[in-house]
C-alpha cells in the first residue's frame, strides 16, 4: 500500500471550524485516507491527526501516543464520540496542534473517558482512555466540532494568536 503524506491546513483556514460530518461506510477509500493520515501524522510529526486538518470535514481521526523507543501503535477512529467522562478527575498537558505551529497552551481536562468509534472494519468498539490517550482523543474529537485549542484562551488573547496567523498568511502570499 503507497501511503502519502498531505499538507496539513492551518489557521486562519475557516474549514477548521467547519462540523465534520460522520462517516457513512467504511470502504477502502476511507482506510486509504486514514493511512495516508497516519503518514502524515508521522512525518509531521504529531501524536494525533484529525481529517479536516488535511481538508477532509469527515468524523475521521487517527493517533498514537506510543513513546519514541516502543513499536508504533497506529490508531484509526471513525465516528468517535466521548461515551462517558470522568468528571471527578482531571489531567493539565501542555497541547500543541499541528494546525496552529509554534503555539502551546497548557489545557486543563478530563482524565479518564470512554470512547466509542467504528473500527477500520466497521465494527463498533468502546476503549477506555486515560492519561496522554485521554488529551489526545479530546483534542481529536474537539476538531470534529470546529474546536481549536486556542478556544481555551480568552476573546482577547486569542484574537491576538489569530490575528497573528493572519498576518503570517498575507505576508506569505504577499
Ligand atoms: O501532535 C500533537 N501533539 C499533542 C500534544 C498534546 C495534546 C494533543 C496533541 S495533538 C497534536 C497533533 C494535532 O494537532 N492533532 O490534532
Ligand atoms: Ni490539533
């Protein structure tokens, strides 16, 4: 199978606020997307990977939070949705997004959840999910909804983080 890696979209691109849309039938053309996400995932790279960052507004994400010395454990998740939070407990990670570079933001959220999705072969599946698994899923499953991360900061300051991308965008097509 060639896989590709596809150009991440990046703020100020209004798709990124766009709602994905669930996945309708897992065929081989969307196992093709997901693999060429997980390329891109890896080349980037990134932990997590959503398909409206490579333009796609589909409920598609792919992961793997496995450290640098294990093997590499791939992901892919369609039609993700948090089952069930642990509301007691918490967990701050400082999150980075492949579609806002050179920015971090330390993000406060739950610690523990449960997952539903479809499998690559259609099948639904549950996975519990708790510390880096746990952010990195929410962070995915925020795409799915128009969600960034800077949506954590104040009006103000994050008026500031997108007007700053806007003007790297002219100045890069000036
Ligand atoms: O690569 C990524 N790292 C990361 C670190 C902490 C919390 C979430 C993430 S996801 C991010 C890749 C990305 O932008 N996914 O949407
Ligand atoms: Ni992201």
């Amino acid at each position: 199978m060639i896989m590709s890696a596809l150009p991440i979209i990046t703020l100020p691109d209004p798709l990124l606020r766009k709602v994905s849309k669930p996945v309708e039938t897992v065929d081989a053309e969307l196992l093709k997307l997901a693999d060429d996400m997980l390329e891109t995932m890896y080349d980037a790279p990134g932990i997590g990977l959503a398909a409206v960052q490579v333009g796609v507004p589909k409920r598609l994400i792919v992961l793997d939070v496995s450290e640098d010395d294990d093997t590499p454990r791939p992901m892919t998740l369609i039609n993700p949705e948090v089952l069930k939070i642990d509301g007691e407990r918490t967990r701050m990670h400082e999150e980075g997004c492949l579609s806002i570079p050179d920015f971090r933001l330390e993000i406060e959220r739950p610690a523990s959840i449960v997952v539903g999705y479809l499998d690559r072969e259609g099948k639904p599946q549950e996975l519990p999910a708790e510390g880096l698994l746990a952010t990195a899923l929410q962070h995915e499953i925020d795409h799915l909804n128009g969600k960034l991360i800077i949506d954590f900061l104040s009006r103000l300051k994050r008026d500031i983080v997108v007007r700053k991308f806007k003007k790297m965008a002219r100045e890069a097509s000036a």
